[in-house]
C-alpha cells in the first residue's frame, strides 16, 4: 500500500511517499516569502500547499486513487493519549479556528483530510506535540492557577521509543526510558511502561536549548516582566526563539558552535557544557521518578553531535544504557504510524 505523509512548517511543507512504511521518495517543498506574505493567516495557506502536495505526488508517478491514506503531523489540539488519530470533524474545526493557537502545523490534518477525501481514504495524524500521558503528580508547578501542560517533540520521541523497545526485544508496555529530543528546543521525558508520564515542556521550561530559554528564575522573571524592557509578546520572542546558545552566543547553530570550541573559544566551550549540564539535570530529575531505566534515548538534529552527548554522558552515562536515534525522522515517523492502524497493529483513535 502506498501512503501520502505531510509535515507542514512555517515556510516549507515536507512530503513523503511510502510504500507500506518504507519511505519511497522525500522533499521539501519551499514556498516564496513573497508567496507566503499573500496569505492572511496559517489556513490562507490550504489550496497553495494542497496544490504543492499534489505536485510532489504526480512528480513520482502516482495518481491519489492510488494511495490507501494520507497521515499528517497534528497541530495544537486539545491534550490526547499517545497514538494515530482518524482525522475528524471535531478535530478540524479546532484546527480551523486555532483553538488551542495558530501554527502551521494546524494545516497539517486539514490538507490530510482535503486530499484524502478526493481519493476516498482514510487521513490520520500521528502522536501531536499535544500528547498528554501525564501522572496526577507531574501536573502540580505550585501554584494553582499554573498547572503543568504535557507538549513536547511526541511524533520523533514516540518514534524513538517504539524503535528501543523493539531493539529490547520486549513489549513497549514493560519498558522504562529517559528520551531526550536534542533540536531547536529540547524536550525531556520519563517513559514509565510505555507512557509518556512526565516532560520538561520545550516552550516553558526544561533544560535551556540552541534558541529557547527553558525554566527561568521565578522573581528574576518577574522583574524583567514589569521592567518596562519588553512588551509581552517580544518577551515571549525573546524566550522561545532568542535564547538559549543564540541569546549567549549570537548564533544557534550547533555545528558552528563545535567549531568555535576547536578553535579555541573558552566562552563557547563553557555555554555547551551549561547546556549539557542542564540537559543531564532534567534526565536525573526524569530517571528518579522511575522505577527502573531501561535505557537513555537521544534523538533529533543534535543527537549527531558527539561533543554534546559525551557531555551529558559524563553525568548519567551510569545511570542506563544510551541509545542513539540522531535525526529528527517525524515523516517516518507519519508513515510508520498510519501503517501500524492500516496493518492492523493498532486500532486507530478517536480525537
């Protein structure tokens, strides 16, 4: 069977082909900056991606009556269970009007749901950042109006996960690990039998990454929020895309960062091992709530850095074995995800 996978980003829409849940053919379809600035809001955006998608699927050969489902990357929606999703009235009208925010990947079912319908089959998505799997007491932050949200690097994560416990040889169901998504932002996870049960959210907290802050000083915070320096949404800007080795390092490419350190440069040096020293502190904090580690998992774009993981290696090497998925294979992840349902492997979720 051949599947149609769909990740929507903020200037770019990545495609893929499978057959079964091998990916046959990739791409990244650019969209012009000059096209993009046409567009109003995110879902302005439907019949110029749509017709883009199309144009990838008839580059290989292949007509949509020809596909058995599209699957997608799932925008902001509503907390969830980990698992594939049917895409559904309830869950494009959330996307539709961005109740839980705006983002790209909102477009993300929608363009699932507009090319699958014209083919007659069926449009999932996979594991959204939204997967919710929290214990009772991870939700507690001390203060009752700010309870802890589950959002995390779920479709790459949940991808890892599956592929060690199949490396185990044991039933995900019986398996405990500490994953870290090394990207953009970084995400920290307690796996416990299977479940994602706790996370340092990417965009709120957690250990600082290439670009976001991760938790803050509480009061020092304060200030700066009342200091009359930033208004609301550029502190937010500030927090979530200038921070991190960008706001100490004015750059957030970790390659280049690497070869500031061979150079020489002591200050570079010091900022990735307080990344790596942070990233270590969160797998600590994730490993002392389980009852037993089966193994670490790194995976993402910095999991191919082997400056970073010897860092964190040096403070919980001994804690679990580490396994390494470098990359981030989210439209493997889409395939592999919708041919679990379509094979019979899972039952698909209702949203």
């Amino acid at each position: 069977m051949y599947l149609l996978v769909i990740n929507p980003g903020s200037t770019s829409t990545k495609v893929g082909l499978s057959r079964n849940s091998e990916l046959l053919a990739v791409d990244t379809l650019q969209h012009a900056p000059e096209e993009m600035r046409r567009f109003r809001n995110v879902m302005d955006q439907k019949e110029m991606r749509r017709r883009a998608v199309e144009g990838f699927l008839s580059r290989q050969g292949l007509s949509p009556d020809k596909l058995s489902a599209v699957a997608a990357r799932g925008g902001l929606l509503d907390p969830v269970p980990s698992g594939t999703y049917a895409v559904n009235a309830k869950m494009l009208e959330h996307l539709l009007t961005a109740k839980n925010g705006e983002h790209a990947s909102n477009l993300g079912a929608v363009l699932a749901k507009a090319l699958a319908d014209r083919a007659g089959i069926s449009a999932f998505v996979v594991d959204p950042p939204s997967v919710d799997e929290l214990e009772d007491w991870a939700r507690f932050s001390g203060r009752p109006e700010l309870p802890r949200v589950s959002f995390l690097h779920a479709l790459n994560i949940r991808r890892a996960i599956l592929r060690c416990a199949a490396e185990l040889g044991r039933p995900l169901q019986t398996c405990h690990f500490v994953a870290v998504h090394l990207g953009g932002g970084i995400s920290v996870v307690a796996v416990k039998e299977g479940r994602i049960v706790d996370v340092s959210n990417a965009n709120h907290g957690g250990p600082f990454s290439p670009e976001r802050s991760g938790s803050l000083p509480a009061r020092e915070l304060l200030h700066l929020c009342f200091s009359g320096r930033y208004g609301e949404m550029e502190l937010r800007r500030q927090i979530n895309g200038k921070s991190g080795l960008l706001g100490y390092l004015g750059t957030n490419a970790g390659q280049e960062i690497e070869k500031r350190i061979e150079q020489g440069d002591e200050e570079a040096g010091r900022i990735f091992r307080a990344m790596a020293y942070q990233i270590a502190k969160e797998i600590g904090a994730m490993a002392a709530v389980l009852p037993q580690i089966d193994g670490l998992i790194y995976t993402g774009g910095l999991a191919h850095s082997e400056l970073l993981l010897g860092l964190i290696q040096e403070y919980v090497g001994s804690l679990a074995p580490a396994f390494r998925l470098p990359g981030e294979d989210e439209l493997a992840a889409l395939a592999e995800g919708a041919y679990r349902v379509l094979s019979g492997k899972e039952e698909a979720r209702v949203y």
